[in-house]
C-alpha cells in the first residue's frame, strides 16, 4: 500500500537512516575500545622478548591506588586484559604493617628489559621464594609513551607479581633512586636495603648468610670507585642500612639535591653524614668490561666460591652461572678498613669530565638533565 503523504515518507525514511547510522557507530565504539585479549604464558612471553624500548618526553594522567595488588589482577590465569589504569606504587607509609625483613631487593630495570628479568627470575630469584627473610621485587618506569610497551608490562606485571612501576618516565637515574627508597622505606621495616641492576648475577644464599653479623648501622657498602681525590659507590650494587636511608629522606626538600646520576647524588647526600661507614668489597666484579663478554669467565664454575656478585651478567651468561654458582654460605672474613682501599672518604661532582658532568638541582623541582635523550642503552649495546 503506497503513501498518501510524499514528504511524510520522507521524513520517516530520513528518521530510519539516521537511527541505524546511530546504532552502527555506537557498535563500532564499543567495540572498538573494548580491552584487547591477550594468548596464553607462553605466547605472552614470546611477545614480552620483543623488548620494545619506550621513547622519552610524554606524561600519562595517573589513577593511582593504595590497593596495587587488585590493579595487578588484570585478567584470568588463561588471559590478561589490557587496562587504560597505569597501577603506580604510591608512598603511603604502611606504619606497624610493614612487612619485617632481613632484605629488601629492589632491581632498577627499564620497560623493555623483559630478556634480562627472565634470566633473573630463572636463577638467583628463586632464592627469594618462600624466604621471609628476604623480598625480592623488580621496580621500572611506569610513564610509556610506547602503547605496547605499556600493554605489555601490565601483562607482566599481572602474570609474574614481582614487578611494580614507578610514576616517572625519562633517563634520570637519581629521581629514580629517590622514588625506589621513598616506596621500600614506606612499605618495608628491612634491616639492610640493596639495590641492584638488572643485570648482576647475585650469589644470594652467600648475602643473606654473612648478613646477621655484618654491621647494623652508618653502613654503605658496595663496590667504589676511587680517582681523582674522590670516592664513590657504583649505583649497579648498593647495601645501605636503614638508618643511612632515612637520613637520606630526611633531608630538607626544599634544598635536598638530585643529579643525573644516582651514584654521583648518593655522593653528594653521604657528604653530609660524617658517620658513614663505607665498605669496598672486592669480591663484587665490576670492570670496564662486562662479565658476559670476558674471557675471564669462559667455562668458570663455582662462581659463588670466589665472588658475591657479579655486574655485566646478560641472560645467557646469567643462565650460565646460575648452573654454576655454587651459592651457599662461605666462611667470611671482616670488612677491611676503607682507607686501605681509597684514603678519601669524600664526594664532589666537579671532578667529572664532561660526558658524566651534571649540575645537580633542586629534587622538589622533578629536575630533567636530557631533554631529547632516549632509553639509557647501558654497556650491553655499545660496540666492544
């Protein structure tokens, strides 16, 4: 039966065009922005290896919450989900629930390190599992600016429990310590704290051995360097008791200052604490060269034997001598006195040539040194 009315059929036609256009779009939205499904562990590692690397100079709007561990818990054991929420550590002091330790680890790790975290997780973390002596935890950047990247370190983060993620983004490795002893000293009552880079192999059952008669406080221990009239540690492996930690955070914010460099900024804040009792320990390898790349550590066994910690370990190599550490506890001897090692107790900056060379500045003002500058490569990727 025709219409008796042309602009009334017209009107409805235009009425029924228009409604289904409406519901095609709000189809495609919602699809469209519906959280990604992720495959199974094994594809999930395969594509965390990518090591996609996040460039520098955009910040994210935060959600941030006190409850990180139900942030972490993005999807079922068979998927992760993608989530918009970038799940942040946050710094609210946990009082009388913080968890007692011996050991707090902290390992400073980039974004796109997913390689280097799995040849730890496969050796000397083991010996942070079912310890509650000890707590072992990855810390990186939070702030990605790689979408991908960022999916994929919530995946991890999701999957492995063991990683949490800073609200910073950029290539200043002193802010970075700031925030990694702001968080430990708010979350954990430790007797010491190390932190460590992603990339030493640690003999961990030797550490924890050695530590109840080790001294108890004023300690900064590590492997130091000693030039030019000057001292200081080298920010891949640094054990600090509590003690020297809360000086740290106890500097006034309005003049504490922060560089570049953790190393060279632990220099500057340790001048201002005349009880420091700093340790060199030889047995932390740490050369120019790195251990993966050394001939000195072709076909070595019983790393653990000899050394304490050795920095440069890529995966492979960290495999390695995860079969071959023989990590136990060894009979030990006294620290030495500093003085035999460096007859300078002190720090200052200005010695620096100009590739290390940073004027310090104010913490308060979130400082940045490297404007345009991307991902520290670090020693791995540098031609020999």
């Amino acid at each position: 039966m025709g219409w008796r009315h042309p602009s009334l059929c017209a009107l409805y036609s235009t009425f029924i065009y228009a409604f289904i256009c409406t519901v095609l779009l709000l189809v495609y939205i919602h699809f469209s922005t519906l959280p990604g499904r992720y495959s199974k562990s094994d594809t999930l590692n395969r594509t965390l290896e990518r090591n996609i690397e996040p460039a520098i100079g955009v910040r994210f709007a935060v959600e941030q919450s006190d409850d990180t561990e139900n942030l972490a818990s993005l999807g079922g054991t068979d998927s992760v989900e993608y989530t918009n929420v970038i799940p942040v550590i946050d710094f609210k002091d946990l009082g009388h629930k913080k968890r007692k330790l011996l050991l707090l680890i902290i390992v400073s790790t980039a974004p796109g390190r997913f390689k280097r975290r799995q040849g730890i997780r496969e050796t000397w973390w083991k010996n942070c599992h079912n310890n509650r002596e000890v707590r072992c935890l990855f810390l990186t950047d939070g702030f990605i600016t790689d979408n991908a990247q960022r999916d994929l370190i919530i995946q991890e983060r999701s999957k492995y429990k063991d990683i949490e993620l800073q609200p910073l983004l950029g290539w200043e490795f002193g802010l970075r310590f700031l925030s990694q002893i702001r968080w430990a000293f708010a979350k954990f009552d430790f007797q010491y704290f190390l932190r460590i880079d992603d990339d030493y192999f640690l003999c961990l059952k030797r550490l924890l051995a050695e530590l109840p008669w080790r001294p108890k406080r004023n300690l900064v221990w590590g492997s130091f360097h000693c030039e030019a009239g000057i001292t200081w540690i080298d920010e891949s492996f640094m054990i600090f008791t509590p003690d020297i930690i809360d000086k740290f955070l106890s500097q006034n914010e309005s003049t504490r200052l922060c560089h570049a460099h953790a190393d060279q900024q632990i220099g500057i804040w340790l001048n201002d604490i005349p009880t420091r009792h700093l340790v060199h320990d030889s047995r932390l390898h740490h050369t120019v060269a790195p251990a993966s790349f050394s001939p000195q550590f072709v076909n070595v066994t019983n790393v653990c034997d000899s050394y304490l910690g050795i920095h440069g370990t890529y995966e492979d190599k960290m495999r390695y001598f995860g079969l071959n550490s023989n990590d136990s506890m060894k009979v030990e001897s006294p620290f030495p006195d500093f003085s035999t090692f460096c007859k300078s107790k002190t720090f200052d900056y200005r010695i620096f040539n100009k590739e290390w060379k940073y004027q310090p500045k104010l913490c308060k003002d979130n400082p940045r040194w490297n404007v345009g500058r991307t991902i520290y490569v670090g020693r791995e990727n540098r031609p020999p």
